[in-house]
C-alpha cells in the first residue's frame, strides 16, 4: 500500500471505432484491435485493484489523452497539478500524464542512420531528469509536477501533453 506504483508507455497509441485508447504491442492489427492492443479500460481497471495507494502513469503515445477522458479528476493542460498535495494528507493519489491530446499525434523522434530516437516528449523527460533542469525550485528533488512542466514547455510547438490527477 505504501508502494509508489509508476507505469510509463512510450509506443503507439490506437483509437478504436468508438474512440477508446489502446496501446498498440508489435502484434497489434486495427483489424482486431480489441483482441491485439492493450485496453486503456484494462490498465485503468488494474491500476485501480492494485493495493498501491500512490500511482503515476505516463503515456507516450498518440491520443493518449483519451484514456482520462470521461474520468473524474482534475484534468489541465500546462499547469501543475500540485502532485504534493495530490499525495497529502490522505497519501494517496494517482497522476496521469499523456505526451498528447485525446485527438493529437504524438510525435516521434528523429530517425538516424542504424537508430532510432527517443520521442521528443520522452527525450524531454529524461533531459529534465538527467540534466537537472526539471528542478525549477532548485530543491534538489524534481517533482512529477516540475517534470511535465519541463517537458510541456519544450514539445508544446508540436503537441499538448496533458496532466491530471484524482
């Protein structure tokens, strides 16, 4: 229960007929997409039978703001959403960040010769998180809110991550 349950997605995201998210795997068919992709409805239905009390999900996918959709929770584009107080005083909480819109590509990373790149939202993450940059408080500690700021304020001219939390 004390445990900080974090899962993180960097992939394709798929919207089926009715405009649900899934997350595309190597053997993913839009054909058969209920039978091929992983259901935002099955992740959101785990996390919320995981005994975790804290949790933190990131997607790095195409329409990945379809999966807080319709959820209850504070819901902003390019503002905090004080994940310290989302984790105080109950100490329990869950924060969704999405590199995108529910109706926004996400866009790839560059590709090089023999390589590919990280995505420019997933690039921007580990940047704040390697260079320190994220820590706009200069406290030592980079939040989740300091974080999305972070990689907001740098993909922003290509797409709109969103944050929210319950």
């Amino acid at each position: 229960r004390e445990d900080l349950l974090l899962l993180y997605f960097s992939g394709h995201g798929i919207k089926s007929q009715s405009g649900q998210l899934f997350l595309a795997a190597q053997n993913t068919s839009s054909e058969v997409l209920r039978s091929t992709g992983i259901s935002s409805n099955f992740i959101k239905e785990n996390m919320g039978e995981s005994g975790s009390q804290r949790q933190i999900l990131i997607l790095d996918c195409c329409y990945g703001g379809a999966i807080v959709e319709g959820a209850k929770g504070d819901n902003t584009v390019g503002q905090t959403v004080n994940s310290i107080l989302s984790f105080q005083p109950s100490g329990f909480g869950k924060i969704i960040i999405t590199a995108s819109e529910a109706m926004q590509y996400a866009f790839d990373g560059k590709r090089v010769e023999g390589k590919i790149q990280n995505s420019a939202f997933t690039q921007h993450l580990i940047e704040g998180l390697q260079t320190g940059s994220a820590d706009v408080d200069n406290d030592g500690l980079i939040d989740i809110d300091e974080l999305y700021q972070y990689a907001y304020k740098h993909v922003t001219s290509q797409q709109t991550p969103n944050i929210s939390s319950t």
